[in-house]
C-alpha cells in the first residue's frame, strides 16, 4: 500500500499526542503501569520494560515477577514496585495499562494472561513470549478478540510470521498488508516492529514510523518500546495514540543515543535512558509554539 504524507508518524504528530502535565499534578495523575515480564536468565527483559514506563511518564510502575527476581528488579529499578505472578482480579482491573510477555520465556503460566485479558478494562499490550504463545493457542487468541479493554500486540517480523502462519520473509514483502491481515484476524491494534515500524487498527489507517536507525537492532530495544507505550497509555493516551506516540518516541530516543554514542555501540538501555530527552524535545516544541500562539492572541 502505497505511503501517503498523511500517514507519516512524525514529529508534527507527536506533538499533537503529547499532553502538557500539570503544574498541580501527583504520581497518581499519571496512572499505574503494570508489566508482567522476565524469568530466570531474563530478568533484564522486565527491567528494559520498566524503565521505558518510567521514563515515558507514568506515574507508578509495578512488575509482576517471580520472587527470586526481586532482588535484580529492586536494584536495577527501584522506583518499581515488585508484585508476584499471581494477583487477583481485584488488582487487575485497578491498573490503567498492562504490559505482558517481554522475558517470560517458553514455558510461563499463561493464567495470570488469561485473567488480565478477561478483568482488564484499560489498555493491554502483548509482546514477546505472549505473541509466541498467541502463535500457538488459539484459545489465546479467541480471548484477545474477546478482551474487556483494548489490546494492542507489537509483534517483530518473526511474530507477525508465526501469528500469520507465513515466513518473515513474506511479512517483510509486504509489511502493511500483514500489519493490516493482524489487525483484522486479532482485531487488536498492531504495532509491527522494524525499520519503518508500522502502526494499524482494525478499519483504521496505516502509519509508518519516520524516526529510528539500525543502532536499534539490538536485543532488548522492543522491551523498552513495550513498556514506553505503556506508559503512555497509562497517562490517558488512546490505545492507538500511545501506539503512534510511542514508536516515534522510541525511535528518537534511539536516534538521540546514535547521536551520542554511534550506532556500532548503542544498546538498549541508552534508548530507554533517552526516552526523557525524546519527550523533552517534543514537548518543549509543543510549548513554544503554544507560547507563540499566546503571545499573538
């Protein structure tokens, strides 16, 4: 499907997503982010995620983790609050996004999942290991579709192609027909990850992605963009607007961590470390010309 300028995600959209704070705000105005991720071996997917949370602007971060992972997650990011595995649905209905799957490895309990997707009336993003598990379980599947709140699945090309039931090779053939035969067939929003990382919804418009850079490929960048939709969506953002906002925040974050390091050298957590300076930037355009507006009228 051909690009119209329209369909760019850039900055000038960016900027109409982003919300000025509150001079009179608490750490309550900003939502409560719940991430289910990590397992042994992979207790950094869960600490990438958190951190793009927190540095996205939520205003709390809880990390639903197994026990023996505390002490990393306390240390890595102590701004978290550590939850088990296990919570009850009383607490899941009460977080204003949830983020599952990045570190959860192959053979996670899909319970807790299940229950997020069933209690859930906020926004609920799927990555990694619950795409994988989606892949294979169609009854996963029929709960998406049936999800109490909206979901949104950010899927890299390998699981686009396991949930399509082709090869990566055709989803990159054509990456906004499967990001558009996603959405349909899941009837989620669809963050489709990769140079050009596409953005879609059921019956809704294609938008491509115009910041980012090959520094990027590397192990734990979607971890940190899971958990800075999130964040977003956790402060009031539509499911589709965190989306948007979110990938072009990633990207630039990720361009700004180029700038400084190089590309060879950039890993994950520099992105998450810029995602304040992304926001900064668009946001701090966003006021001057809300100022420039003031000053004419």
């Amino acid at each position: 499907m051909p690009m119209n300028e329209n369909n760019k995600i850039d900055r000038a959209m960016a900027e109409t997503l982003l919300k000025r704070r509150d001079p009179f705000a608490h750490k309550g105005s900003y939502g409560t982010v719940l991430v289910i991720a990590g397992s042994v071996g992979m207790a950094g997917a869960a600490v990438l995620c958190a951190r793009g949370a927190l540095r996205s602007g939520a205003g709390l971060v809880r990390v639903s983790i197994l026990p023996e992972l505390f002490p990393i997650m306390q240390t890595a990011v102590p701004e978290a609050v550590c939850r088990p595995r296990t919570l009850d649905r009383k607490e899941l209905s009460g977080y204003s996004a949830i983020v599952a799957g990045p570190g959860l490895g192959v053979d996670f309990d899909e319970g807790p999942i299940r229950n997020v997707l069933e209690c859930s009336g906020g926004i609920v993003l799927l990555d990694a290991d619950c795409l994988n598990r989606m892949a294979v379980n169609r009854q996963l599947q029929d709960r998406v579709k049936e999800a109490k709140g909206t979901v949104i699945l950010t899927p890299h090309p390998g699981e686009a192609a396991r949930l399509l039931r082709c090869t990566a090779m055709d989803i990159n053939r054509d990456r906004p027909g499967a990001a558009r035969m996603l959405a349909e067939q899941t009837g989620a929003i669809i963050v489709l990850k990769g140079a050009g990382t596409i953005v879609t919804a059921p019956s809704q418009e294609i938008y491509i992605n115009t910041t980012g850079n090959p520094g990027m490929a590397t192990g734990g960048t979607g971890d940190v963009l899971a958990g800075i939709i999130g964040g977003l969506a956790a402060q009031g953002l539509t499911g589709i607007n965190a989306a948007l906002a979110g990938v072009f925040i990633h990207g630039l974050a990720g361009d700004l961590g180029a700038a400084a390091l190089g590309e060879y050298g950039l890993v994950a957590s520099d992105v998450a470390a810029m995602t304040g300076r992304a926001i900064m930037e668009i946001a701090g355009n966003q006021i001057r010309q809300q100022e420039v507006g003031n000053e004419k009228e």
